[in-house]
C-alpha cells in the first residue's frame, strides 16, 4: 500500500542536499513541483512520494547513504516517522522480533540489517535528539559533557547519570574510559534511546526506568556522578520529604535541583565526586540557602563554574558546573574554587582546567586566571544570602592584574602582529574553474580510499580529519600530534585517508569549503551534518600535495590570526582594568 507520509520543506532540503532556501526557488520556478497536502501557509507539508519522484525526475536527488534510506524507509511506512523511533530502537535492540514487529518495520528493518545494528542505533539516537531540540528538549552538548568527565576524571571508574534523559553523559563517559557506565531515567522513551546510544560499549553499561521517586540503583556506590538533571521545581516534595538522602536538609518545593545534588552525593562513595549542570539560580535562591551553607560545612563543595552562554543548550544562559566530593576523613573541602569562564570553547575550556588542576593541587591559581578564579574559604561564603554566583566573589582588587603582567602581555601581542603578515598564504589568479570532475565522500568510503567512523572510542591518529556531526559552524581539521591517542568523543566523524591515494590536509581543505558545507548541514533546528554528501575533486596524488601545501598554510594562518585575536581581547581587557584600577598610569 501506497504511503501518505508527509515532509516539510526542511526535510525536503535534507533529502536533496541542500539549503532551504533552494526548495523555496524551486516551488516558484517549477510549475510541476507537487503541491501541498496539509501542514500551513508558512509552513507547508507535501506528500513524500511525490517529492520523491520529483526529485528523480529532476535529478536532484543525491545517491542515498545507509541513513538516508532508512529514514525514508520509516517515513513510507508511518505517517509520524519521527515518533517511531522509540519503537524502532526497542525492536533493533531486543534479541528477537516478534512477527508484529518484523512486518510493522520491516523496510526500515531491512536497512538497519545491511548498515549494520550500531550504525543504525546511533543514527535512530541521533536523530531523536534532535527531533526533542526542536521540540525544546535539546540534550547536553558534547562539548561540555565531554568538560564534565575531564573534571571527573571518569576513566577507569564506576559512573553513573541519575537522570540520563538520551544518554549523552553516558556515551561520553564510555569514550573517556569509564570501566562501568550505569544511567536511569523515567521516561521509557528516553531508556531505549540512552540504551541505544550505548549498544555495543566495550565496557558494561546499563540504562533502567527510575529517577528520584524510584531509584534504580538505591544500592549503588559510584565512583563518579554525572548529571544535567531536569529543570523546574516539581521533584515529589510531599513524597519524598522524609528521605535519608537529605543529609544537607529537606530541598523546598522549588528547588528539585538540590534534590538532585544530594542523591547525587548520597549515590557516591566516600571521596567520590559529582559533577552537575545547573541553572544560575541555584547558587543564589533564597530558598536554597540553608543547603547551600550545609554543603559548604560539611565540605562537599569543591568548586562552582559559571559558563559562556551558547554552549550548551539552554543557549541563552550562563548554566554553571558543580564539583562536589562525597565528604570523608581525607576529603572535606575548606576551600572553594569559584570560576567565571568567557570566550571561545578553547578559551572556556583550558581556564576551567587550569583552575581546576591547580585547585586540586593544593598549588596557587595561575597568574592568567587572575579575574576570571578565585579561591575562597567556605566560612566567607556562608553569609547571610550564601550566593555561590562566582562573579560576585571577584572583587575589584582580585581581579585586578599586576602592570608587570600586562607588560609581558602587550610585548607577546606586539611580537606576536609583527609575525603575522609573514603567515598571510599567497595568491595566484587561477582559470576560474573547479580542479577536476568530482566525486563524493560516500563513494571513497565505499571504494576504500577514505574510512568513516563515529564511535566515540576510536583513537585519533595524526593525520585523521575531524568534523562535528553538527553544525551550523563547523571547522574542519587535520589531527596533530597533540590528538594522537585521544578518543574521538560524541557527535564527531574520523575520516581516515588511505596512504597513497588521498593526501588529509587537500582531502579536509575542499571538505571544509563552504559549497560543501552547503551540501553537507542540514536546515533544521539543530542542523546535522552528513560528511558523504560532501563532493572531492579527482586529482593525482602529485596535485593533491600541490593543494595540501596551500590547505596548511591557510590552516597556519587562520590558527595565527586567532591567537592573535584572542590575545589582543585579554590585552585589550587587561589594560582598561589597569587604567580604571590605578595598575596603570594615563599619562
């Protein structure tokens, strides 16, 4: 039976490759492209079969990858593909099918098989994560779950996420070496796709139904706690009142973060550590600050970091991390580390962890950090109001830096623009035609002359390329010796280039041009990437290296120009906190 599965415009452009906008050129230009069936005016809904046959019939519908066809394969057998994903998940993962199961999924069955299991599982979790993002459920990014297992120092450790929602902190702690992952969460939808996203982990891990009303692992001692809990102030107050988990006092209605924070702690072993995702109020509530002061008594506050907004979803607010240690004779912490990170996620990141190492060490904080860290005694922080929020416990004269550091500071900026101009690549007029006939990453996957691969405990190799698995900027790059060993990490491709044949540096040079980003990023919410609709040039070897040279020098010069950027901000920033300070003089 034929199909009446629909697709918006967005999901038309994901199908042919290309930019919204071009659909949009279509529909005016072409008098046969099918007309709508249902969705509104500004957001129309077209029948899938006939976007299809259009496509062919037009020849823009690109050659489709193992993923692409099996979302067709689901859109042609439900007319809510999306809301199948859950079900689909759950039959690829049982050990047998039910006959039911087999003839409701079967096309999409059949595509999972020949992909392969994994890869079908770790498409079907990514594409639920963004199907939730765009319904305002977006889970924790990659980048910062990946912050919150260095801070942890999750590898070879028992770790556990009480509120795993799709398994993102999870995934991330098997890449970073974890030796047991387990993770729980009420929603059965989000068990099977947290479970998926684990399927075939070289470690054990484990996902149940359970959350702070039903614990599924009331008995567990974990090493680690990761955990960007759910927001909002409903937690079961009347329900859970009198729970022995509340050993820093019964969280108030409002507060279900606290809750979080003590079963955290309570599902630690003495001397473990948690490591939690918070909203801005939590350090600063007055509800909360009887709890506040509690933790910072009995010393198991270690640290507070506020982040830059846009890391992590929600993207317009600060969200801060919380280090916590289970207290014990050997760890009750006196002193607490507070951070105000800002810039770049390189910037962000090396901060929070020189701060945070430092702190650790019992070593003073490094001299760059002045104004962005401080460490403060806990009794100075359980006044009145006990607000945690970082910033306010930088005060003018600690922020301050010394005018011998601004000095060196301005010296290594001044050397480092006079070097500049030297790194600018050369130009040459070229013919104004494309290098060669073109090829696609999909097809050098299949010939194998390129290898693909997304699972997060893959080790880098010098000469890798690495793209983001989303958008919408991407930066394409060649690994360097600094990446040799690594895990891959979440929502990230490896391409691997064969030796001989398809030189990195020209291969991740065209990849990263903007007619293949084009091509490449969706147009949804949370744009996806797709690396096997990007299109390569055929060129001998001898030409690739010719490219290659050209790619690397560019590559050196925008890695300058960013240093250079990023150090005349902090000069920049140094200088008016020295003139307003009296640091240095205006004369």
């Amino acid at each position: 039976m034929e199909s009446g599965a629909e697709v918006t415009a967005v999901e038309i452009a994901r199908l042919a490759g290309v930019g919204r906008a071009a659909v949009s050129n279509w529909r005016r230009r072409y008098a046969d492209f099918p007309r709508p069936t249902g969705g509104t005016a500004t957001s129309p809904a077209f029948r899938l079969a006939d976007v299809e046959a259009w496509l062919i019939a037009h020849d823009r519908l690109p050659e489709p990858t193992g993923v692409d066809r099996l979302w067709r394969a689901l859109r042609h057998g439900s007319a809510d593909p999306d809301g199948e994903l859950p079900a689909l998940a759950r039959v690829l993962l049982a050990s047998w099918r039910t006959p039911a199961d087999a003839r409701r999924h079967a096309a999409a069955l059949a595509v999972a098989d020949e992909m392969g299991v994994g890869t079908a599982l770790a498409a079907v979790a990514d594409r639920y994560a963004e199907v939730r993002a765009r319904r305002g459920a977006a889970a924790t990014s990659a980048q910062v779950a990946a912050l919150m297992c260095e801070l942890a120092d999750v590898a070879g450790q028992t770790v556990l996420d009480p509120a795993c929602r799709s398994g993102v902190l999870p995934a991330a702690a098997v890449a970073h070496g974890a030796a047991v992952v387990a993770g729980q969460d009420p929603d059965a939808d989000h068990v099977t796709i947290a479970q998926a996203r684990l399927y075939g982990a070289a470690v054990p891990a484990e996902v149940r139904a359970g959350g702070l009303g039903a614990d599924a692992y009331p008995e567990l001692r974990a090493d680690v706690v990761l955990c960007d809990p759910p927001g909002g102030g409903r937690w079961g107050h009347d329900e859970l009142g009198e729970d022995p988990r509340w050993a820093y006092g019964v969280p108030p209605r409002g507060e279900g973060e606290l809750a979080w924070v003590q079963h955290a702690l309570a599902r630690l072993r003495p001397g473990g550590t948690a490591v939690l995702l918070l909203p801005p109020g939590v350090a600063q509530r007055p509800a909360g600050r009887r709890i506040r002061r509690e933790l910072l008594r009995q010393g198991a506050l270690r640290a507070l970091i506020t982040l830059p907004a846009g890391v992590t979803p929600p993207h317009n607010t600060r969200l801060q991390l919380w280090l916590l240690r289970r207290p014990d004779a050997a760890h009750r912490a006196r002193e607490v580390l507070l951070v105000e990170a800002a810039g770049l996620w390189d910037e962000t990141r090396a901060t929070v962890l020189a701060a945070v190492r430092a702190y650790e060490a019992g070593r003073a904080l490094p001299e760059e950090l002045a104004g962005r860290a401080v460490v403060r005694e806990a009794v100075e922080l359980s006044d009145e109001d006990v607000d945690l929020t970082p910033a306010r416990h930088i005060p003018a004269e600690q922020a301050l830096v010394t005018a011998d550091l601004i000095v060196r500071r301005r010296g290594e900026l001044v050397d480092l623009l006079g070097r500049l101009p030297a790194t600018v690549p050369p130009v040459t007029p070229g013919d104004g035609e494309p290098p060669a006939a073109q090829i696609t990453v999909g097809d050098l996957v299949k010939k194998g002359l390129v290898a693909l691969n997304t699972d997060p405990a893959t080790v880098v190799r010098p000469g890798d390329v690495l793209v983001p698995s989303i958008g919408p900027r991407l930066r394409v790059r060649v690994a360097g010796p600094a990446d040799d060993g690594r895990p891959l990490g979440a929502q990230m491709f490896l391409l691997r280039t064969k030796p001989g044949y398809v030189d990195p540096w020209c291969f991740a040079g065209f990849l990263g041009a903007q007619a293949n980003l084009r091509r490449i990023v969706s147009a949804g919410s949370v744009p996806r990437v797709d690396v096997r609709k990007a299109h390569m040039p055929r060129l001998p070897l001898t030409r690739q290296l010719e490219y290659a040279e050209h790619f690397r020098r560019l590559r050196e010069f925008e890695d300058a120009l960013w240093l250079a950027a990023t150090a005349g901000e902090e000069v920049a920033r140094m200088v008016g906190e020295g003139l307003v300070a009296g640091t240095l003089g205006s004369g």
